[in-house]
C-alpha cells in the first residue's frame, strides 16, 4: 500500500466518464474501487445490497463505518470509491480533511455531461458495452434547467477546491479527454504510489454518444442562446454557497414592464406571484422577464433605477405540506420519484407504491405526513444520507443564501400578501395595482391541509422549523 494514502475517493458527477475510470483503477493489481458507496438511493451500484459486509441499512445509520470498512478491510490493497455532490454529506467533512485519502477530481465540459445526461433519460441506457444495443436519442436542451445544473456543479467543485487549498492537499484532477490516455491512468497509478501499470485501456465500455455535441441535441440554437447569456469569467469560480441553499438567481421573476422582481422560495407561492405580476401589466406569463444570471440580474437592476426586490415566506407548516404533496406524494412529472423510494424504503413512509388511489383515506394522508416531517427534522439535521432540498430547507437558511447575492426589499408573509403586495407595486409607480389571487387546492394533493391538521402536526412542524418560527413569528396554522 501507498506511503502517502490507504484509500482514494474519486469526485465525480453522472456522465464524467467515471464508470470507465473505475473499470481502469480495477484492472490494476493493489486498487478497488467500490462503486457509488455513499450514493442516498443504493449502495455501490443499482442491484448491490453491501460493500464488504456492510448493508445499506447499517451505512445510512452510521456512515463513517463504511468509510472505515474500505479503508481498513479491502481485500489486496487500496480501497476507494466514486462520490458526487448529491452523495451522503456526512462523510464529506472526513474525506476532505485526511490527508491520506487520495483526492481525484474528474471533469468533463459541463454542457457535454447535461446533454449525455438527457439523453440517458431519454433512452433509459446508462452505460454501452456492446454497439449493437445502442439507443438512439436527441436531447432537448432546457436553458433554466442547465443554469441550475451548471450551478450545482460549479458550488460543489469550489467547495472541494476551497477545502484543499486551506488544508494544504492537492488532487489528481483527470479530465474526461483524459481518459483515453493510457499514460495518463498511468500517471494516476504512480501518483497513488501502487506499482501496477496498464499495457491498455479497458475495451468493455464503448462512448455511447461520439457525435458533437451540437449534433446531439434537438433545439441547437436555444442552445447557442441560452450558453450566450451565461458570465464565461463566472465559469470557474462562483461563491461558496450552502448546497440547494443558494440564491438560485435563475429563479427569479421580473414584472413585464413594473420594476418589482419576485424573488421565490421553494414550496412557496410562487403562481400565484406569478399571475399577480402578470395581472399588473396586462400581460401574458411569456412576457415576465426570468432566466436571471447574477450578470443580467446586475444589468436589470442597473437599467432600472427605484426598483424593488421581494419574496413571500409561508407559515412553515402549509409549505411543508406543499413539499410534501407535490414532491414526494406525487408520482407525475416533478415530483421526486428517487427520494419517494428511498424515503418508503428506509424511511418507512406509509405510501402507495403508485398515486394515491380512491381508497387513499385522510387517515393515511395524515401518518405519510407525519413521517415526512420526522424525516425532514433528521434531514435538516444532518442525519440522514439524503440531501437537503430546496422546497424543505429552513426559509431563514433560503433567506440567507439569498443575501450572498442580494437582499429582497421587503420580506412579505403569505397572508398579508394582498397588503403589502399592491402597497410594495405602488412605490414602484403602479397607480392602481390588483390584489393578487388567494393560492387555489393544489392538484398534487387529495386532501386540504384542514383535513388532517390536528394540534400534534403543528407541535412536530414547530419542532422541525423551530428558527423559522422564531425568526417570522409565525403563530399557529389554525
């Protein structure tokens, strides 16, 4: 084993190009690799039930036991695995501050990793081993939704670049052009400080989409457009935020023609904003102005003097039910079909396996709930292996990931909206504003929160979101 490390993790994303840099680490004698140990969702790989004889089960509960257990027990040498920003981030921390665990950071150009990545879902084909199988797709490129991509990527690699340069470590960065250089695994292995050397690549996985990628997608000149909006000076190097917790700029919304822009909150009331904003002008929802980046959002803001910026924060017990209804109870587009498995699988969620069906009573409407809100107290706390999502984050936290790029002017509570909403439009110059609409039943839901509330769901959400409630004096929900 290396004088300098006793085991290596790989940090990496989906379509990087990691799957073939494992299968060359284990092609030489003294390295393991173990797959996606810390994925939320599996352990190792899809069909795995353990690595070295620790279950999913038993590393969810105690993560740095795993760790451990690759570092300590891995047969013939030196044990590491493949970790991504969305991966359990309890062992993160660890991994980043031991200086004997060998760092590789694997890259790949960013639209090329989105476009591979669509058109893995569009094919439902992850990995290509024999030509003939191929599936043939074209990808439809999303310009918000490769902003919010590029953004996590781009938060995740400062964080880990931010965390060597103050301990002192270096890494092995490999990019995906790399791989195919023999010389360069090569390089890799006598950086490891292992003797083994290849004579060739790993023929097993062929590149499944060789094409440029201009050629891989459907819409190339939204592509062009949407690339042409982004900061390149941005690129490599943006602000260390909280993971799922930063400004999210992208999301912001700006009137057709009224200087007031809407900053939203995940799980928040969001349409209805949006329709008001729409009211106020006339206008259709094409003509609100979004996409924001931080440059055209600084540009707006330059080109618009006596504007106004807000969001509206929701009583913390009907956001969560929000969360709850559109992202995990819901089985339609948008809702979190892999976070809804793993939450009825480990966590024990009493749902369906599919929607809800007519015999779905409010009775077992209130115990998923009620589980769900015990899983979001564990989650904010660090003690669950899965992330913590926008729509269930603390507002307070939101809020501050928020003032890393700019404060809203006015922080306006769901209830008071038809005050402070038509009040905050004439400051801007609106002579006669609307009152926005009161938020309809959403369709994600079978039943209204009134249904099943009870004093001991507003005791366990006062639990969970105890900040919150301090912070906006939020009372009781009814």
């Amino acid at each position: 084993m290396s004088n300098r490390f006793d085991s290596f993790v790989v940090f990496a994303e989906m379509r990087t190009g990691s799957n073939f840099l494992e299968t060359n680490l284990n092609a030489m004698d003294g390295l393991t690799c173990h797959g996606e140990a810390f994925n939320p969702h599996f352990i190792g790989y899809p069909n795995s039930s353990e690595i070295l004889g620790v279950t999913q089960a038993e590393r969810d509960a105690d993560p740095q036991r795993l760790l451990q257990v690759i570092r300590q027990q891995t047969p013939g040498g030196m044990g590491g695995f493949r970790f991504f920003h969305d991966h359990d981030p309890r062992v993160l921390p660890t991994l980043l501050e031991d200086e004997r665990v060998a760092k590789i950071v694997l890259t790949r150009n960013p639209v090329e990793s989105y476009v591979s990545w669509k058109i893995a879902q569009a094919t439902g084909q992850w990995k290509l081993t024999n030509v003939k199988k191929r599936k043939d797709a074209q990808a439809e490129f999303d310009g918000p939704e490769f902003e919010a991509h590029l953004a996590r990527l781009q938060d995740f690699q400062v964080h880990l670049m931010t965390a060597l340069q103050t301990s002192g470590q270096t890494a092995f960065y490999v990019a995906y052009e790399d791989l195919q250089n023999v010389a360069v695994m090569n390089g890799l292995a006598k950086w490891l400080g292992v003797p083994a050397r290849l004579e060739a690549l790993d023929a097993s996985l062929k590149r499944q989409n060789p094409q440029p990628v201009a050629e891989k997608v459907a819409n190339p000149d939204e592509m062009e457009r949407a690339l042409a909006r982004l900061d390149r000076f941005n690129l490599t190097r943006t602000p260390s935020f909280e993971p799922r917790r930063g400004p999210v700029v992208p999301s912001y919304v700006a009137g057709a023609e009224t200087p007031l822009i809407y900053m939203p909150i995940h799980s928040g009331p969001t349409e209805s904003v949006r329709r008001w904003l729409c009211a106020l002008d006339g206008a259709d929802e094409e003509a609100l102005i979004t996409g924001f980046s931080q440059k055209t959002l600084r540009q707006w803001k330059r080109a618009r003097p006596g504007h106004r910026g807000f969001t509206v924060v929701r009583h913390p017990l009907a956001r969560a039910y929000d969360a709850f209804c559109s992202k995990i109870l819901d089985t339609g587009p948008g809702g979190y079909a892999r976070i809804r498995k793993t939450l009825r699988r480990a966590h024990g969620l009493p749902l369906p396996e599919g929607a809800p069906g007519p015999d779905y009573t409010a009775e077992q409407h209130r115990a998923a709930f009620d589980a769900f809100l015990n899983f979001v107290k564990a989650n904010l706390a660090g003690q669950t292996a899965l992330r913590i999502d926008g729509h269930w984050a603390s507002q307070s936290q939101c809020l501050q990931g928020m003032a890393e790029f700019t404060l809203p002017d006015m922080i306006v509570r769901e209830d008071e909206m038809a005050v402070y909403l038509p009040a905050l439009a004439m400051q801007v110059g609106h002579p006669a504003p609307p009152e926005p609409e009161a938020k309809g039943r959403s369709a994600a839901a079978p039943y209204t929160l009134a249904d099943i509330y009870d004093a001991d769901l507003e005791a366990l959400v006062r639990d969970v979101y105890q900040r919150d409630y301090l912070m906006f004096g939020f009372g009781d929900w009814a």
